[in-house]
C-alpha cells in the first residue's frame, strides 16, 4: 500500500465550489488504476487534507497526469499550492 496526503489551502468563503470540483470528480477519481481510496477531511477553515491510498507506488506515479487534470479546476480557488506528502505503508493497524 502506498499512501499521497495532499494539503490544500483555499479561501474558506470558497469552500462549496472547492467540494463541487471533488464531487464532481469522484467517478473520475474511482476509475483511476491502482486507486484504493481517498477522503478529504476538512482540518481547519480553509484548508483540507486529501488522503489517497494506491495498491503501490507506481500506480500513484502513473495516476499523476489524471489527478493534476482534476487539480487544474482549482487553480483559480487556491490560496498556496498543494503540498504533497507521500509514502509506502510501514504499519497498518487494521
């Protein structure tokens, strides 16, 4: 398992549109190969973490050209650009 962990950073006004773009790029984002999950969680006004998980880190490579397709609709929204975390899986609890 290799998990990406992006932090966006928006204006807080700006949130609804910020989720339409998610939303509407669910089915999308399903259909990426090599996807295993993704949530978004909210960790202050403004400002989101984006967690998705891949079955190895060559699909998260190859995902890169369709995830920053999907992030080009939130050019206009962001306040910073995305910072991106990323890394195997060491221990998993479950």
């Amino acid at each position: 398992m290799y998990y990406r962990i992006t932090t966006f950073t928006f204006d807080a006004d700006r949130e609804d549109e910020v989720m339409a773009v998610a939303h509407g790029a669910a089915d999308e984002l399903r259909a990426i190969a090599g996807i295993q999950s993704g949530v978004i969680v909210r960790v202050s006004p403004g400002k989101t973490i984006t967690i998705a998980s891949y079955d190895t880190q060559e699909s998260a490579v190859a995902a890169q050209p369709q995830i920053q397709a999907i992030l080009g609709q939130l050019a206009g929204m962001l306040t910073a650009p995305p910072e991106v975390q990323e890394g195997p899986v060491l221990l998993d609890f479950f």
